[in-house]
C-alpha cells in the first residue's frame, strides 16, 4: 500500500478562511483497502478516473459517488474505503469550519454519514468534477478548482465572527475546561452554543473537543512524535495511559500500538489530518 500523496496550497485569498489545503493521488494501479476514522473536519474527494471506488461497512459494499465525503463521526464505524486499479483522487481538505459555506447546509446533517454530494443537492460537484478531467495538469486543476469555490461563496452563508472566535477561543483552551464554564464566562447560553457547533462544525462542542484531543494525539503517533504513550496522554490531557487509549479505541477500533502495526489507514500515509 504505498503510494505518494501529493499536497497543494490554498492561494485565492478568500478560499483561505475555509480550506486547509487540496491533495490528490495519481497511480496507474493500487489495491486500497483502508480504514476509514473520524477526522476532525471534512475532506472532500473527487474520483477522476474510471474505476470505481467501493464503501465496505459491516460485511456489505457499496458503490459510492465520484465525489463524495464523510461527516464527522464521534465513533468508529468499521468502514473501508475500497478500489483496485487506477487512481486519480482529487481531495479538498476542509478547516473543521469551512464546509458549510459551500453546501449551505447544517453540517450535523452529515454527521456519522458517508454521503455523495447528488444526495446532498451539492450538484456544483458534478460540474466541477467533469471540468477537473479535463484538464491537462495539477496547475489546470488547482485553477479549476479555486475559481469554481470562490464562485460558490455567498455572504449570506459566512462563518459569523462571533463563531469564530468561540470556536478559536475554545479549541485553545485546556481540554479539562467544562462547556458549562467557557459559557459562562463568554456570555452565551449553552444551547445556543450547541446550536452553532452542530450547524457550522457538525457535532456538539464536547464532542469536538473529544475528537480534537484524539486527533492532536494521533499526529503524534503518525509523527512519532513521542517516546511513550503515557507521554501522549500527559501532554494531551487525559487522566491517564489507560483513559488515552480507551478513547483511541472509541476512534480506531483498535488501540494505539495496534493500529501503528496494522498500518491500514490513508492518514498513515498522507498524513492528512
């Protein structure tokens, strides 16, 4: 399973508040069979090639979409992302909050969901999909790609500042902070809070945080950036090794050294999160 995952830049200026950065994969012939796991925002993924790609998901598989994406989970589903033969993968990485001013679309609507964007009525995907196989090279893609998102945009759907700044000011504080407390000392009630988060991030604040802390711990492991796992569990915030790894395990279905053994999922290739 080795093949280059080639990252790109965000450079249209307004594209930068949403997108973290755009990827793809060229290969005449792979076997994929990969886990998938709950990342802590969106990536969309355009298959420009013929052979298909498949969503296997206890015991049963499934065709997808050519372009298609996952919602954040707050669990491991089991599910792998299947294809044999050419791939030519077009990705675009989405910051946690940068979805949902293209689709405008509550983004807990997608939550725990592998979806096609035709199921969404997100049908700009067709058209831009088809315009990305015609093109002769990543340059031509990358122009495609941000002219045809920049075009999408709409003030009526932008990320209200006061959001943002929630957002940024939560996600930078102690993960022991209780949602009750930041409410309380940034003056909004803790429904109206929920309300946000589920409508532009996808999943209640707590339980961003939870997926926030697993993904901060899983870069490290990616990185081996560590020289124990209670190291990770300590710089992370967690009670201890045993509450890291029981919550890796609500993530991956499997625990920490496992799942660096198994070696079967894409993040561990590309690195995406």
């Amino acid at each position: 399973m080795k093949f280059e995952i080639k990252k790109y830049p965000v450079k249209h200026p307004l594209l930068k508040k949403y997108i973290k950065f755009f990827w793809e994969i060229h290969e005449e012939n792979i076997q994929l069979y990969h886990k998938l796991i709950p990342v802590r925002n969106i990536d969309l993924k355009f298959n420009l090639s013929e052979t298909p790609h498949f969503i296997c998901l206890n015991g049963k598989q499934d065709i997808l979409e050519d372009v298609y994406f996952s919602g954040l989970q707050d669990h491991f589903r089991n599910a792998h992302l299947k294809l044999n033969g050419k791939a030519d993968i077009f990705g675009i990485c989405f910051l946690p909050e940068g979805f949902f001013p293209f689709v405008k679309i509550p983004v807990s609507e997608f939550k725990n969901q592998l979806l096609g964007t035709s199921e969404i009525g997100f049908n700009a995907a067709k058209r831009i999909s088809e315009r990305l196989k015609e093109a002769h090279d990543v340059a031509a893609r990358l122009d495609i790609i941000e002219n045809e998102l920049a075009s999408l945009l709409d003030d009526a759907y932008y990320i209200p500042k006061k959001f943002q700044q929630l957002f940024n000011t939560l996600k930078q504080n102690d993960n022991s902070q209780q949602i009750a407390e930041f409410c309380q000392r940034q003056n909004i009630g803790m429904r109206k809070l929920e309300r946000l988060y589920n409508k532009y991030i996808g999943i209640p604040a707590k339980t961003y945080g939870t997926l926030d802390r697993f993904q901060s711990s899983l870069n490290k492991l990616l990185y081996n950036d560590y020289s124990k796992l209670s190291d990770i569990a300590y710089d992370d915030g967690y009670f201890d090794q045993m509450h890291f790894i029981k919550e890796f395990k609500r993530f991956t279905g499997n625990t920490p050294k496992c799942f660096v053994v198994n070696n079967n999922s894409m993040l561990q290739i590309g690195k995406l999160t």
